[in-house]
C-alpha cells in the first residue's frame, strides 16, 4: 500500500543547502561580462549584485510567514491559490511547468555539458550528432539530456538519495567557490584593483577596447533593469524550498530560518566572488571574456594554465547539485496541482518510496525537450520579467491574507513587515515597468506564455466539471 503523504525527513542544514544549492548554478561564473556592459564600472556592477541580495533576501523573508502559515507542498503555488484564488495559483504553475522550472534545468543541463567539454572535447556543442536542416543536435545536448535522466531516476529512489547528492554538493560547491575567493585575494593585483576603482559610479554603455559610453535620461534606469536581468536569474531559485514542506521537520521553523540563511549565504558568496574578479581582472577583461565565461577568464589569472581546468570542475560541481535541487523540488508543485485536478491525474500519486514519481517523469520529458530545441537561453532572459511578477503578487498576497484570513496561525511573521514587503514590490515593479519599455523583447513572450495558461485552465475545469456531473 502507497503512502498518500509526504515523510518529514529534511533537516534545517538539509533545507539551507537546497536553497544554497538551487540558487548557485553556471551564472556567477558569466552574467558579470553582461552586467559590466550593461552598467560600465566597478562599482554599478558591485551594486546590481547588492540589490539584487537585498531583493532576494527580502523576498525570502517575507515568505517565511506564508511557509508557516501553509506547511504543505505546493509552496509559492499553495500561497497564490490561497491569497488570490485558484486561477492565479494555476497561471504560476503553468508558467513554472511549461518555461520556468523545466527550462531552468534544460539550461542548467546544457552549462553542465559545455564545461564538461573543457575535459572531454568530445561531449561539447562543436561536436554535431545530427543535422536536419537548420536544426543541429550535439553531444553536450545528448549529455544534457543523459543528466536530466539520471538525476530524475535518483530522485525517484526517495528523498533520502535527493537529500544525499544536495547536500553534499551544496557543500563542496559552497566550499570551492570560498576557494575561489580565498586563492583571489592572494593573486590580489594593485594596479587592476586601482584601475578598476578610478570611477567607481561611472554608469554607461561599455564597450571592450573602447571604454564607457554615458547613459542620459531615463535610460539610467533602463541600464540597471537590463544588468539586473543576469543577476536576479543567477539569484533565481530560493524558493524551491517551500515547495518541499511536506517533507521537511517542523516546516513553520525551518523553512523561514533555510530561506534567510541559505539567500544571505549566497548574497555574500557572489559578491566577494565579483570583488574577486575585480581585483584580478580589469574591466575589459570581465566584460570582454570570451563567451562570457568571467569566472573561467578569473581563474586563468588565479591558477595559472590549470585555472580552466579547476573552474570546469567547479561549475560541474556546482551545475550538477543545482538540478538536483530544481529537479527534486519541482515535482511537487505539479504533485500539488494534481491534487487540485489541475495537472495529470498521476502526477499527484506518490511511488513506493514516497516521492512524485510520475510528477518527476512529467518533469523530465519537459525538461529534456527544451534541452533538444536549443531554445531555453533565450527563453530565460524572458522569464526574468514574468517570475519578478509573480514574486510580487506573492508578497503582495502577505496584506491579503492578513485582512482575509487575520485568525490563521502565523508561528512567524514577516520581518520589517509592512516596510519590507512593500519596498520589494516598488523595487520588482519598477524592475517590471522598466523592462517593458526598454527590454520588451525581454517581456511579452514570457507574457504570452503565462497568459496561455487562462483558456487551458477553464477548458481543464469544465472538463472535470462534465466528468464530475
């Protein structure tokens, strides 16, 4: 007989390493050649990092008291459904099945694949397996696809195998990247230091080999919406935690106290590893680094000719435990969903070892198609705007629920409430209005995608309606 309910077995260092753990992919290791250019000087590009951890780490205090009030399954979904009403709760898991989950790991896969490919060239995209057309399939796809598989097969096994390989290589990428910054501060170079530090706040266009281009206007603003882009997706993910609640020990404590320590942690690590490439790197070497790969260009200067070789390593580290923790936590959104007869009827089933098989698999065929259509990168500058946008409306839902609902038990309330909460919606919709004007290519596909999900929400309730009467 199949248990129908989810086993607290996650402890609090368990939960703070699947908030660290899904947090830290490929990204800190490339979007600062892109917020470099964006923004032009040391100091904007320190300050896009700090905003986004003041963001990130605000958010996450805020849904501390929603995971104490709803210490279920479902997390971010459960508190839209709950605060607003069901088609809300429904448009963000269609929106997380359909591009934000499932291409997140696509693209965390693929990463995984090109730095493998630093070690064995015969896994990287060069390597063409099949070509129909103008459409290429290579080796670093295959084996995307290969660790999407085998990740989705281990998380089947139960929660313990999951818990096992996050916390792990939560741990030893934490560890690595303080490496990083620790042998940074002994390649220390003055001169690049001073150089980058000239003009600090000079905010423009920068060009490599050229210099910085002045913004005017408004466009100010536009600049720091379009470098935040990288940053907020390298940031993305802290919530994956509450989405596992079932499964976690005294949820109302743990899951608040994981979501501050795991963002805080995570916050300081990517600053002190942008301050590293700084003091190691000038200005056109981040912003001009080839592909973009900054942490590769860094550890090049730190290591000498094996610095390739060790950051490929890291990132594969870090690419690997980071899938984990988005492939393990996804699936029970969609177990949730099921539930609430909006998902595939067998997604809402636990196997025999107490975890969402089939939810799981759903997942995974998604996930692997995405990493066969080549399309995830793109896809996720323009997810950015739609996942700010549910952020806010989650937030936002702390006010309702507080004059719906103000007997519910709350074991902890939002810390700064009602300031911080409000600071971070005026911050995500200026970020928001300001991606509209300036980024619109960044806005309206990620629009389309979620308001694609309003016919199929009414077609899948008046077709359980008819099945029901």
């Amino acid at each position: 007989m199949q248990d129908s309910n989810f086993k607290p077995t996650l402890r609090l260092l368990d939960a703070t390493m699947i908030v660290a753990g899904s947090m830290i992919g490929s990204g800190i290791f490339i979007v600062s050649a892109d917020i470099t250019r964006n923004v032009g000087s040391a100091g904007w590009l320190i300050a896009i990092w700090l905003i986004t951890g003041f963001m990130t780490i605000t958010a996450a205090l805020s849904y501390g008291e929603l995971s104490a009030m709803f210490p279920k399954a479902g997390g971010q979904y459960v508190y839209l459904k709950e605060a607003y009403n069901p088609l809300i709760g429904f448009l963000y898991g269609w929106s997380f099945f359909s591009v934000i989950q499932t291409a997140t790991i696509a693209a965390v896969a693929v990463a995984f694949a090109k730095f493998t490919a630093y070690i064995f060239p015969a896994v990287g995209e060069d390597s063409i397996l099949l070509s129909i057309g103008s459409f290429h399939f290579s080796a670093a796809q295959l084996l995307s696809i290969v660790i999407i598989i085998l990740l989705t097969f281990i998380n089947t096994r139960g929660i313990q195998s999951g818990k096992l390989i996050q916390t792990t290589f939560t741990l030893t990428k934490i560890l690595s990247l303080l490496g990083l910054i620790l042998f940074g501060l002994f390649a220390f170079q003055p001169e690049v230091w001073k150089q980058n530090w000239d003009l600090p706040w000079l905010l423009g266009k920068f060009t490599p080999g050229e210099g910085t281009e002045l913004y005017s206007g408004i466009a100010v603003m536009g600049a720091i919406a379009a470098a935040m882009v990288g940053s907020i997706f390298s940031s993305d993910s802290w919530n994956n935690v509450t989405f596992i609640a079932g499964e976690i020990k005294n949820p109302q404590r743990n899951i608040g106290l994981s979501l501050f320590l795991g963002t805080l942690l995570v916050t300081i690590i990517y600053v002190c590893t942008n301050l590293v490439y700084l003091a190691v790197l000038p200005l056109d070497g981040i912003a001009g680094a080839e592909k973009d790969r900054v942490g590769v260009a860094a550890a090049q200067v730190i290591f000498g000719p094996a610095g390739t070789i060790i950051i490929a390593v890291m990132i594969m580290i870090s690419t690997f435990g980071c899938n984990n923790g988005l492939i393990l936590a996804g699936a029970r959104v969609y177990h949730t969903m099921a539930k609430d007869r909006l998902f595939f009827k067998k997604a809402g089933t636990l196997n025999g070892n107490n975890v969402p098989g089939y939810a799981l698999w759903f997942q995974c065929l998604f996930a692997c198609a995405w990493s066969v259509s080549g399309q995830y990168g793109q896809l996720l500058d323009m997810i950015s705007f739609v996942v700010v946008a549910f952020y806010m409306l989650t937030i936002a839902g702390i006010f309702i629920l507080r004059k719906k609902r103000p007997d519910h038990p709350r074991p902890y309330k939002a810390f700064g409430y009602p300031v911080l909460p409000i600071l971070y919606i005026l911050m995500g919709l200026s970020f928001c209005v300001l991606l509209i004007f300036f980024k619109p290519n960044y806005t309206w596909p990620g629009l389309i995608i979620t308001l694609l999900g309003i016919p199929i929400y009414y077609a899948i309730r008046k077709n359980d309606s008819g099945q029901t009467h």
